[in-house]
C-alpha cells in the first residue's frame, strides 16, 4: 500500500511529537495536538488541554495513523 504525501506528511509530524512530547499538549476539547505554549485551540477555542507525556505520544501515533478528518483553521481560510 502506497501511501499520499499527506499521509506521508502526517505520519512525519508524529513522528516530530512522539520524540517531543514535552513541546505539546492535547486539546481535552476536540483532541488536536497543540504547542505546548498554546492558550485557546485554534480548532475549537477550547482552553483545556492534557500535556501529559504519554497522552501526547498516544494521540500523534493515533492522528498520525489516519486520515485528516477534522477541519481546521487553515480549511476555513
């Protein structure tokens, strides 16, 4: 199976956070990876966020495994 070059793009930023799990944190609203100095999601505005080491690496090996299907703010430019 051969995969796109979003896919292969999206499996590289997983990559990039589950070796750097300290730079992020995950977005208890809509489950998006955020940096970790981030204030509001820009995909939802929430403002809770789970910046625990393992729950970061599990999402990006999550998100980096499937297909983008949310929107995000760039979709709505």
């Amino acid at each position: 199976m051969t995969s796109t070059p979003q896919q292969q793009s999206r499996i590289e930023k997983a990559k990039e956070i589950a070796n750097n799990p300290g730079n992020y944190k995950v977005c208890e609203g809509c489950d998006s990876i955020v940096g970790s100095g981030t204030h509001i999601c820009p995909n939802c505005h929430g403002y809770r966020f789970d910046p625990e080491a393992s729950r970061v690496v599990d999402q990006a090996v999550w998100l980096g495994c499937r297909e983008q299907t949310s929107v995000t703010a760039e979709d709505l430019i």
